[in-house]
C-alpha cells in the first residue's frame, strides 16, 4: 500500500517536472548547469586538498633521498677509513632508509597518478560544461528567434488586407468615405460655380449703366457734345430693324 502511494506521489511529481519543463526549459538546462558548476568547485576543492597530501608525500621522498645520499656518503667514509664496524652500523640504516623510500616513491607514484586522473576529470567536465553553457545561450536565442518568428507569422496572416477580414472590411468603409468627402468636394465646386455667367452679365450691365449716366452728366455740364457721345450698342444691335422700316 505504502509502495503504492509512494508510486503516486511519484508520478505526480513527474508530471509537475514535465510542466515546468515545457514551460521554462531554458531555466531547467540553466538550473542543471548551475549544480554542475557547484559540483565542479567542490571536486576542484577536494582536489586541491588531495593536492596537498601529494606535495606532502613528494617532501618525504626527497628527504628520503637526500638520506639516504648521506648515509651512502657516510658508509663510504668509514670504509676509507678502515672502521667496518660504524660503516657497518650505517649501512644497515642505509637499508632501512632506501627501503622507506621505495615505499614512499611508491606511494607517491600512486597518488600522482590518482590526482592526474582526476585532474583530467575535472578538465573534461568543465569543458562539457562550457559546451553546455554555450548551448544553453544557443538554444535561448534559438528559441526567442522561433518564438519571434511565429509571432511575425501569425501576425503577418492577421494583417492580410483581405475583404473577407476586418482589416479588409476597414479598409472598405474608409475607402467609402474618401469617395464620399470627394463627392461632397465636388459638389461644392459645382455649387460654387453655378450663375457665374448671369452675375457677369449683371455686372456689365451695371457698368454700362454707369458708363451713360457718366456720359450724360459731362454733356449736362458742357465738358462733351451729344455729337461726340458714343452711340450705345443697343442702337447697334436696333440697326437691321431700322433698315426694315425704311423699306
């Protein structure tokens, strides 16, 4: 039962997991890299430290050796010097140390080789997880420039000028309306020339009016003869039935 309900709880929580994926992928391979990088600086911690004991080790080899260079140099001067019995008392410390050496050669040699290999570990890991970070950066780009894209597209079918949309159908009804304010345009422009012809002709009527009461003031006053006056163009126009009487 209790394997049961654990199960459930389980699959739940993969289902929870697979939303948040879908949602914000990029911040789940971003999350991923982040444990990564912790995980790295605690295993360059930890290298660091066993580091430490190699240098450690490397010391006593040295000063192994440096020993036992002195205890060889010591044997051979006791046996120059013909006394067996210290040279002998030395060479058997020579024994012990060439053989405490060995093993810290040994030792050495096996935690040299441990801390390469985690060393190259690391490296590696560290170069994967460059690779990661640079395609995470990748796959953000990629995935903002297809969203962009399908935003464009989407947005480029909405904005098809076509009759059957409402942009289409807009269109229409501000299209009618220019031709409408040009009509009203023009109608005003017909309106506003219609009777030009007979005001013109009003116009030159009052101006021949004038023209004679003008003429038959300066004859009033002397300053013209009727001789002198022009005859208006009425009798001009009055000639051909003047001519029709006299015949």
């Amino acid at each position: 039962m209790i394997s049961k309900i654990f199960k459930a709880i389980s699959a739940q929580l993969n289902k929870l997991a697979n939303l948040f994926w879908e949602a914000d992928p990029i911040a789940v391979m971003q999350l991923e890299a982040d444990q990564a990088v912790e995980k790295l600086k605690e295993g360059r911690e930890g290298l660091e430290i066993y580091r430490g004991m190699v240098e450690r080790v490397l010391r006593q080899v040295n000063a192994g050796k440096s020993h036992v260079q002195k205890l060889e140099a010591q044997v051979k001067a006791y046996l120059k010097a013909g006394d067996r019995e210290t040279a002998a008392r030395f060479a058997l410390e020579l024994q012990k140390a060439k053989n405490e050496l060995e093993r810290n050669e040994e030792q050495l040699a096996m935690h040299e080789q441990a801390y390469q290999n985690n060393l190259t570990k690391i490296q590696h890991a560290n170069k994967k997880l460059m690779e990661v970070r640079d395609k995470i950066r990748r796959y953000d780009a990629e995935l903002k420039m297809s969203a962009a894209e399908a935003e464009i597209a989407k947005l480029a079918e909405s904005f098809d000028i076509n009759i059957t949309t409402d942009f289409g159908q807009i269109e229409q009804v501000i299209q009618r309306q220019i031709d409408e304010n040009k009509g009203k345009v023009r109608v005003a422009s017909d309106l506003s020339s219609k009777g030009i012809a007979e005001i013109e002709a009003e116009e030159r009527m009052e101006q021949s009016m004038a023209d004679d009461a003008l003429r038959s003031f300066e004859v009033e006053l002397g300053l013209v003869s009727p001789e002198t006056t022009p005859v208006a163009p009425l009798a001009k126009d009055l000639g051909p039935a003047t001519e029709q009487s006299k015949s």
